[in-house]
C-alpha cells in the first residue's frame, strides 16, 4: 500500500508596511482636503449671501420706518444703560438720539438683530434724519461717506458722500463688531479699511473682500447705505413730505 502524504502549503500573509500606511493616510487626506475646502468656500459664500439679503431688508425696514414716523430711527448704544438691547437709544429730551453710532436697532425695526455670523449689524444716521423734533425736509441732505481709498482701489472711489444713513456687517472675522450672544464687543479690526467702520466717525469704506496679509490689509465688511433721493421719494409718494 502506498501511501501519499500531502501538505497544505499556504501562502504567507502579508500586511501593511509602515510606507504603505502612510502612503494610504496622505492619499486620504489629499481626497479630504479636495472635499472640505471647496465645501469651507460655499458655506462662507452662503453666509455671505444670507447677510446680503437681511442687508437688503435692513434697508427696506429703514424707509418704512422713516415713512411710517417721519424720521429715522437711533442707533442702539454700544456702552452704558440700556447698551446693546437691539432698542433705540434716545437723548434725555427724547427729540434726537442718545449716540450718533451703535447697533442697529433691530427690536425697534421688528428684524433679526445678528448677521451670518452671529453679530450685531452696526448703524449710523445723519442727526438732521433723526431729529424729532424738526423731521427732515426736502432740503435735507445726509452727511454720511462711503468711499473706497486709492490704495484700495486703485483710483479714489466715492460712492455717496450724502448718505442719510449707513449699515454694515463686520464680516466674516466679526472685527469691530459687538457679539450677537455674549454683548461683548469683538476685538478691534488691524486693517486700515475694516478700522474705518468701526472707529465712529462720518466716513465708510466699501470694496471687495481681501484676505489677511493682502498689500491693502484684510477686508470682509458688507456696508449698505441709504439714498437720500429714495429716501425723500418714498417719503412723497407716502405723503408724508413736502
């Protein structure tokens, strides 16, 4: 009787090597990042667009306040009693407003007070728009600037320099503005540009958004300004002028 006798060879198993590995993580990472940084871009240009559109309706909700009362609304104050409650601040005799630039006073107007990125929306008027006591007339001109510098824009841009009021979002990095939740203001803006719209004078800057470390400095401000002339037509053709 012959007997066979047979063994089972089996091919030795191999695993990843440390390359290998490594090379299969920074292969995943590559496909992640292909992946999250387009979807990092369109969430900020919703959030872009979404402040955008509540600007729009800021506006809107400014000229029919202005037609409803005669006058535009105060500014909220950023600092001191009653500060950042989205209410308009008046002065002690209650005919003009109590600061010149604050928030925008968004209880008063019945509108959501933050932007996409959860702060409040800054606001100034022209006093001769605010006045109670002595409304705005035909003649009535806003004193408000919104420019875009030469070293911005390549060539001094004038936007309005009668504008009766001004709205704007600090942006993305929130610099200058006062935090929709905590009511603590944010750090203050290092750019030029973005230190202009927070630094409570008559004079904004508007341009295309720049990225930290960009020659004009960092930018990510939305400004929105009011029209005297639509103002003063809107204001016509709801009687309530001349």
């Amino acid at each position: 009787m012959q007997s066979t006798c047979t063994s089972n060879q089996r091919a030795p198993l191999r695993g990843f090597t440390l390359i290998e590995f490594a090379i299969g993580m920074f292969l995943m990472s590559v496909l992640l990042s292909a992946i999250l940084t387009p979807l990092t871009a369109q969430i900020e240009q919703r959030k872009v667009t979404e402040t955008q559109s509540a600007l729009a309706q800021i506006s809107d909700a400014l000229m029919g306040f202005a037609t409803a009362h005669g006058y535009l609304p105060c500014p909220d104050r950023m600092t001191g009693p009653g500060a950042n409650d989205g209410i308009e601040d008046l002065n002690a005799g209650g005919t003009n407003c109590a600061v010149a630039e604050g928030n925008l006073p968004w209880v008063t107007l019945g509108l959501g007070g933050t932007d996409a990125w959860g702060n409040l929306f800054r606001y100034r008027a022209t006093t001769a728009f605010t006045d109670r006591a002595n409304p705005f007339r035909l003649t009535t001109a806003g004193t408000l600037n919104v420019q875009c510098p030469a070293a911005s824009c390549g060539v001094a841009t004038t936007y309005t320099n009668t504008a009766p009021a001004v709205v704007l979002s600090h942006g993305a990095n929130g610099y200058g503005a006062v935090n929709g939740q905590t009511r603590a203001a944010n750090i203050a803006p290092a750019s030029g540009d973005e230190l202009a719209n927070a630094d409570g004078n008559t004079n904004f800057i508007s341009r295309s958004p720049a990225a930290p470390g960009a020659a004009a400095g960092e930018f990510d401000d939305l400004v929105v300004w009011l029209s005297t002339s639509i103002l003063l037509n809107k204001m016509i053709v709801a009687q309530r002028l001349p």
